[in-house]
C-alpha cells in the first residue's frame, strides 16, 4: 500500500497532459497537410516552359570522346591544368630537341668532316686515346695482382681453418669414444 501512495504521490497530470497534446498535435498537422506534398509528381505539362525535360528522342553527348580506355579521357577532369603543364612541359622538350638536331645534325659528308675538324685536333686526339689506353692496361695489372694475392690469402686461410676443424673434431672423436 506505502507503494501505491508514493507512486500517487509522484503522479503528476501535467506528464501525462503533455504527451497526450504532443500525439494530438503530430496527428493533426499530419492529417490536415497539403495533398500535394504527399501526392504524385507533377506531370511535365505542369511544368513552366523554359524548364530542360529529357526527351528520348533526342541524342545527348555527355562527354566528347577523347581516346584512352573506354573512349573517354583517363585524366581526373580537376586536374586538367596539370595535364595541361605536362603537356607544355612535353612540347617545349620537343622543340628544344628539334633545334638540337638541326643545330647539331649533319646533311652531308663534307658537314660531318667539317664538325670533326672544329674539334679536338688530331694529334690531341691521338695522344688522349693512348693515354687511355694505357691507363686501362696498368689499372687491369693492378686489378689481376690484387686479384691473386687475395685470392691467395684466401687459400691460405682456408688451409689454416681446416687444419684447425679437423684437429677439434678428431679430438671430439676420441672423447666421445671414451665416455
């Protein structure tokens, strides 16, 4: 009974009041909207004039083909400025390669004998090709000498290891047959 009082007690109308207001106020303005909110779509005659419709009898192009897989652009279209200093950059590099080889280039054999004189001359050119040919041969002697005394060293080393391995196994030999 002490139960049933105190929940007497805390009942209050007003909780009660509220919520039953706050359903009949959801219910009415549900009830008494527009029609057309909830209703069909509007139909496109409905529509004002100088609204875009599609019409399937019309062709659309959506995008211009451009090559590339799926005959579209493979760039991202915000990056199109980059693709487009890429493509400034690509040019440029071209067109300075194009100058290099008309600059550069030679027609005829009498150019080419004529580009090889304005260079180093002749005995400079001879002396520079023995001088590397004899730094190649003193650096292939140096480089065989190196070669064998590690090579030799090598062996020698190997030699001392074995030595030493077949000295400790046969004594681990002997002392396993003691035991």
């Amino acid at each position: 009974m002490k139960k049933f009082t105190a929940w007497l007690q805390n009942f209050r109308p007003v909780k009660i009041v509220g919520v039953f207001l706050a359903g009949i106020l959801l219910l009415v303005t549900q009830a008494c909207n527009r029609p057309t909110i909830a209703g069909q779509p509007s139909q496109p005659g409905s529509q004002p004039p100088n609204a875009e419709r599609y019409d399937p009898t019309k062709s659309y192009e959506l995008a211009s083909p451009k090559g590339g897989m799926n005959n579209f652009s493979d760039v991202d279209p915000r990056a199109r400025a980059d693709e487009k200093a890429a493509e400034a950059r690509a040019k440029a590099l071209r067109d300075n390669s194009q100058r290099n080889i008309d600059e550069k280039s030679i027609d005829s054999t009498g150019q080419y004998v004529e580009n090889y004189r304005q260079g180093t001359p002749f005995g400079q050119r001879v002396k520079n090709l023995g001088e590397d040919i004899g730094s190649s041969a003193a650096e292939l002697g140096e480089g065989v000498a190196k070669g064998t005394k590690r090579g030799l060293e090598n062996i020698k080393e190997n030699t001392q290891n074995a030595a030493e391995d077949l000295g400790r196994n046969a004594g681990d030999a002997v002392n396993k047959t003691l035991r």
